[in-house]
C-alpha cells in the first residue's frame, strides 16, 4: 500500500494507567473521506485512543501521523489545528447562550482597533448561517440552546468541528439518545462530509447503524486492536464475535424464574403534568420481569418515575401488597422497598468525581450511620467490595474514581448501589443503554438472577430484541396512555409496534 493512502495513521499506540494497561500496542488507519467505525466491549479502549488522538491523554508509546506528517499532539488546542476535532458522547453546550456564541465560542469575530474592540454579531451571525446553509441545518443561529432538541445540539457540535476546517471528526456514541428521524439526519450529515473528503471515526455499540454507515471497522478488545474489515464483508453475528473473542449464540440468558402473586397495582393514575401520562392501570407479579415499550414521547420515564415518587399524580392509586400507599417522594418509595435506576447514568445516576466505594453506598447511609452520627467506613467499604465480588465489576479496588469504569461497570455499581437497600421492587430506565453486546449478556444475567430470587423488576428499553429476550410480559405505551399488555408467548416485534401507535384519546 502507498504511504498516502491513509490520511490518519496511529501506529502501535500504548498507554498505562495506575494498574491498567489502557491501550496495548493498537494501530489504526483511516482512509480520506470514509467513515471508519471503531468497536469494542466498553473499557476496549476506544475511548482512551481517541483521547490520545484529540490531546487529552498523550500516549506512552507509538505515533500519530498525518497526511505523512508526524505529530506532536499535547493538548485538545493542537490537536483542532491540526484539523482533529471530536464530538463527545456526553454535549456540554452552553445552555443559556445562543447557538452562535455556543460555535465561535473562544474565538468570537471582532471589530474595532486596539483596546476599542468588541464582538461583531453582525459577522458571526453571516458566518453561523454560511455553515448551516453549507451543511443543510435548519437552525435559527440566534436560537437559545436550552430550548434545542438533543439532536439540535448534536447538529451545533458537528458545524463547530467544520468551523475548525476539521479533516477528521470524532463521534463518540453520536446516536445513543436519537430517535429514528434524527439518526437519519445525522446520518445525511456524515454523508455530505464524506462526499466533501472529511474522515469521520465513528464509535458506537449499536452494529445495524455500523453496518449501514461506515465503510470500514475496526474492532479492539481489551486495549488491543483486533483487526480492521471492509463493513461490507461483516455481519452483525460476526462482529460479536470478533469483540467478544468467542461466538455469542445466545443474546439472554436462560430463564429460571416463575412469577408469582401480584405485589404491586397501579390503578388509573395521572401525572399532575397535562401533556404527560393519563389513566394507566397495570400490576407488577413477585419475581416479574415487566417490560414497558413504546416510542419517544410515550411517557415511559415519567410513569415510572411517578411511581418512584420524582413526579407528582393528580388521580389514582398506587398499591403495594394489597394495601395503598403515598409516595411523594424517593425517600417514601425506599420505605416501601422500591428501587430505580435512572436512564442517564451520567447525568443522573452516578457522582462522577467519587469512588466506587461512595458511589455505592450513597443510597443506604442511614445504615452506615454509627451513634455518634458518623458513618461507619469499614462497613460501608466490606459491603462496597463484596458488592464489586457478587456483581463481578472490573475495577483495581472499590476507591476507584467512578468516571474511570467502562459503561456497563458503572450500571453495575448503580444495580450494587439499590441493592443495599434491600428493595422488592426494581425500576430500570434503559438499563444496557451505551454498553456493549458482552456487558448487556452480563446485565441481563444479574436481572434474571434477580427475579429467581423474587425481585419484581419493570424494565424500560427501546431496543426491540431486548424487550421481546428479557419481559414475561410487555406493557406498551402511546402518548401516555397504556394501549396494551402483551404476554410473552404472543409478543412479537410487529405487535408491539402496532400498539405503539395506537393512539387513543
């Protein structure tokens, strides 16, 4: 092959943290104007050596080459002069500026001379438009990004990455939290890009979108890289088996749980909010795994979250074993044995700049309380590390910061965390969202083991196989009214769908 036949080369790229070999000795080389996704297990590396490539981790070993130019990379600065640029998975606009200030933020157009200069909104506007107009986004550049969809926001980070004169441009999970209409778009975006000569690396967990975007793949596992295919050579059943290192024949575990009586009832409830869920009645069986499909905008979240004491409801009655409880708050959905999971781990779930250890037993601090009111640590870090033994989460020790854990550790810690307080009832918002295919396998294992064990569990998911793999039975959602339960043995993709749109008023 000719030596310019690859506009980014990473050649044997290693990197260490305290106990971790990162990256071991992984090369990648990406082709001018493709999209060349990136795949692996959470905690492969993909995001460490994007992070090498963008400047906020310098590597221990190997080179960045581009165009044939050796780089020194330092930090983020030098890595957008060089034309690199990347999207993170987690956006961090500036949510009460507008859209333009949020593109040229750092480098605002001036006018003026020497110490009589200002912003030139005029130009900055001109410049926000061209780049929309250029890229085909319909966005008002005066618009405040609090009031913008997380598509829209989606859609300001890649026109930032052009204004930088980008030649490569990282998208890390672009998609996660998409509906159908918006992957579409994003995915005209890319298109135009790549027609325009621009690289996209393309890192993401879900492998239909792999295969229907990117020409080619690469795949890591454990720090190390695998090997890279043409996508087109590539099935979903293959790349599986490239990432996990075996072939994964089977999606769920098997299944050993029996339901048993009902333990919870919800009789026609309504949120306090109008446009939000209305007359929803269903029950919840011990050792149950209930799952709640339905499209975006079907109210699923704010239903369970209801239950969970986080939103308020105007009618109806919640009922545990028989007898009917208030829940007006989380701390009286603990009373009564009810646990949840949130759907954003990173947003609402974990405390990222604390251990494991904390993370753990943040949920449960009454029991550590001594009576001295002080919090007993020995016993809080016993219960921490067997947590981390029982639940298998691949961390050095329970003082691990938790912001360093893959996805599906840190959903791990969050399951340990809810576990502690002894819960009968389990609420899990999108609980494998971001993990990759082998961390889904072991998250459904500790579900299934859980309700084996008589916990009653309502699950969220979008993802159609996982509802259909994990539920005894599905409760389908429109617009925040119920409009069906189906039972396992008659659930099929095309029926949940129907009932998914089966709006009734």
């Amino acid at each position: 092959m000719k030596e310019n036949e690859f506009l980014l080369e990473m050649d044997h790229i290693s990197k260490e943290f305290p106990g971790v070999k990162a990256l071991d000795d992984v090369s990648l080389k990406v082709r001018p104007g493709t999209v060349h996704a990136l795949m692996g297990e959470n905690g492969a590396g993909k995001s460490t050596l994007m992070k090498c490539l963008f400047g906020i981790y310098k590597q221990d070993l190997g080179e960045i080459i581009l165009n044939g130019q050796k780089l020194e990379i330092h930090n983020s600065k030098d890595a957008l002069n060089y034309g690199i640029s990347m999207i993170h998975q987690e956006l961090h606009p500036v949510p009460h500026r507008d859209v333009m200030e949020n593109i040229w933020l750092g480098r605002f157009p001036m006018k003026g001379f020497g110490p009589f200069q200002f912003v030139d909104h005029d130009k900055m506007y001109a410049d926000t438009a061209a780049l929309f107009a250029q890229l085909e986004i319909d966005l008002d550049p005066r618009a405040l990004v609090k009031t913008l969809s997380v598509s829209k926001i989606q859609s300001i980070e890649i026109a930032k990455a052009v204004s930088f004169n980008a030649k490569i441009i990282v998208m890390d999970e672009p998609t996660s939290s998409l509906t159908g209409t918006e992957v579409e778009q994003l995915f005209k975006i890319i298109r135009d890009l790549r027609k325009r000569g621009v690289s996209i690396i393309y890192i993401s967990h879900k492998m239909e979108e792999i295969l229907q975007i990117s020409d080619e793949v690469t795949i890591m596992r454990d720090g190390r890289y695998i090997g890279t295919w043409n996508s087109a050579e590539l099935t979903t059943d293959l790349i599986i088996s490239k990432m996990v290192g075996r072939d994964l024949t089977q999606r769920f575990p098997d299944r050993h749980h029996v339901p048993g009586d009902v333990v919870l009832r919800v009789e026609n409830i309504t949120s306090i909010n109008p446009r939000s869920f209305k007359d929803v009645t269903f029950d919840l069986r011990q050792g149950e795994v209930l799952g709640i499909g339905g499209l975006v905008g079907a109210q699923r979240t704010e239903l369970i979250e209801a239950i969970f004491g986080l939103r308020g409801i105007t009618t109806g009655k919640i009922i545990i074993n028989d007898k009917e409880v208030k829940i007006k708050s989380p701390a009286d959905a603990k009373k009564h044995k009810i646990a949840l999971i949130t759907e954003e781990r990173r947003v609402t779930g974990i405390f990222p700049v604390l251990p494991i250890l904390e993370n753990t037993a943040i949920a449960n601090l009454d029991d550590y309380q001594t009576p001295y009111l002080l919090l007993d640590e020995q016993r809080m870090s016993v219960d921490a590390e067997k947590s981390i033994e029982k639940l298998r989460v691949k961390t050095p020790s329970s003082k691990e910061l938790i912001k360093n854990l893959s996805g599906g550790n840190q959903q791990k810690v969050l399951l340990a965390r809810w576990l502690l307080t002894q819960p009968e009832i389990l609420l899990l918002d999108e609980p494998t969202r971001g993990i990759d295919v082998g961390a889904k396998f072991e998250i459904y294992t500790i579900i299934l083991e859980l309700a084996k064990q008589g916990k009653s569990i309502i699950m969220i998911s979008s993802e159609m196989p996982e509802i259909l793999g994990m539920s005894d039975r599905i409760m389908v959602m429109c617009e925040g009214r119920l409009t069906g339960i189906l039972d396992r043995e008659k659930a099929t993709e095309q029926e949940i769908m129907r009932y998914a749109t089966l709006y009734r008023d």
